[in-house]
C-alpha cells in the first residue's frame, strides 16, 4: 500500500494530486496577473490503470486578490468496488507571487471503505513546512528520516500541480518543461525533474474535448526523504524514464495546465487525461 500510495501522489503532483491515483469547453481566460484579478477554473481528469477506468478527479483552483484555493475530489473503484475502492479529498490553499506558489496550508483526506482512512494537515509559514498532523498517526519502521532542512522551499503535490507552469506562448512552449519541483505531502520528500521532450498537436473529434498544441516534458522522480529504501514501488519510479506529463495552454492565458498523465507503476500504465475545463471570472482583451 505504501508505494501505491506514492504511485498517488506523483500522478498528482503531474497533475492528478493524489499521487496513484485521479477539452475545453471554455478557453477563456484568466487575467495576466492573476495576483490582482479573480478566475475561477473547474477541471475533470479521466483516471485509468492498465485496462481499467478507475473513475473521475475534479480539480477546481480560485485566484482572487493575490491568493489561491485548490480542491480535488475523487472516486476509484474496480468491478464497483468489489476489488478496489478509493475516495479523497484534497486541497491547498496560499498566494500567488512573482516566483511561484507560496502555500500557506495543504489537506488531504481519504478512505478505502474499509480499514483504512486518514486525514492529513500540512501548514506553512515564512517559507518552510510550520506543522504536520496526521491522524491517525501511524509507525512505519525504516524510513529515511526527513531533515528539517529539507522542508525549506518546498511546496505540496496541489500547489505543484496547477500553478507552476507559465508561458506567454501559447503553441505548446517547451521552455515551461525546464523546471523542478520540490515537493512534501506529508510523509515524504521528493523532487520531480522535468525536462522537454518534444511538442505535440492533440485532436480530438469532440467540441467539447481540446485540440490544439501541447508541450509533452519528461519527469524525473527523485525521493529524498520520508520512504523505505527496499520499496519496489519507488525503486520503480525513480528508475524510470518514462513518466511523462502534456502541458496545455489555456488561450488567453499564460497558464498551462496538465492534459495528460503518464505514469508506469508495478501493475501497469497509469493515465489521466483531463476531459473537461471550463474557465471563468477575469480575463485580457486580447492574447496573440
């Protein structure tokens, strides 16, 4: 279970935010400086590992007055349940500076239906993780010990997900592939690389699906701290080149914004390819 659960949090650090696992209908736009407008942007990413669809996760970010809120919510389940079942609940909340995200707390809560079921509590202050609350709090022998040092800087899977990626170009711009993200959610630390790797035309036959350009970025996954050394799930992962993540401009806008996931685990391929995203609140004149 524990390297399914970072198999969660790196697909939502790409863009899912529950690291396993989690079209426009609407391309207007968000304001250039969203530090000083209001935009409201709902999103719904299809889930699936190997054969099977897991269900839907909904993201929904608010940026109004130089803050930030970000809501996640999702369902998974195999054969209706009878072999896998999954809910969460995520969030974050922060401001929007000139550098990137600056959390001031992160959530996240989840039950499998049965046993097993935790809430989460990241809070953050002058640049660095302030508090951590896990209930309820469980021993798990042989970790890698996280450092306090390494908490300075970071930020958590929601923030790093959904507002680290900017461009004023909108042809599927690599240059918003050449980045790092230092991430905590909760229990471990990790970095993840990405790096560009070509630029693609998504198409697809549905008005109400994207089409258009897209930058696709190479992930590197790099755990620091906060896991076993002998779990295969993480060895997996950080052996791997070939986790990648589609980045989307949203028109109008110097967002991007994941369109797609990809990430091989132990059991099979998983993906998330966002079906729908609608836009609203402030937006510019005009964008070329």
């Amino acid at each position: 279970m524990r390297s399914a659960r970072h198999c969660l949090s790196l697909l939502a650090v790409a863009g899912l935010t529950l690291g396993l696992a989690p079209t426009l209908d609407d391309e207007r736009a968000l304001a250039e400086a969203p530090r000083t407008s209001a935009a409201r942007i709902s999103a719904v990413y299809k889930v699936n590992l190997g054969r099977f669809n897991l269900g839907n996760f909904r993201v929904t970010t608010t940026v109004q007055e130089g803050g930030y809120q970000l809501r996640g919510e999702g369902t998974f389940s195999v054969l209706e349940g009878l072999i896998f079942k999954w809910q969460g609940i995520t969030s974050s909340r922060g401001r929007v500076t000139d550098e990137g995200p600056a959390p001031s707390s992160y959530a996240f809560n989840y039950s499998d239906g049965g046993k097993n079921s935790e809430r989460l509590r990241i809070t953050f202050g002058n640049g660095a993780v302030q508090q951590v609350s896990i209930v309820p709090k469980r021993r798990i022998p042989g970790l890698i010990p996280v450092r306090r040092e390494q908490l300075v800087g970071v930020i958590d899977p929601m923030s790093g997900a959904f507002l680290t990626a900017r461009s004023p170009n909108p042809n599927g711009d690599l240059s918003v592939c050449n980045q790092m993200l230092p991430v905590f959610d909760g229990r471990s630390r990790f970095d993840l690389v990405l790096k560009p790797k070509k630029r693609v035309m998504v198409q697809n036959r549905s008005r109400s699906s994207y089409s258009g350009p897209a930058a696709v970025c190479r992930v590197k996954f790099v755990p620091i701290s906060g896991y076993r050394p002998d779990d295969a799930g993480i060895q997996h992962m950080k052996q791997s080149n070939e986790i990648e993540v589609w980045l989307m401009p949203v028109r109008g806008t110097d967002m991007y914004v994941p369109y797609r996931i990809v990430l091989p685990t132990p059991v099979g391929y998983g993906t998330a390819v966002i079906t729908s995203i609608k836009v609203s609140g402030a937006r510019r004149a005009s964008v070329d």
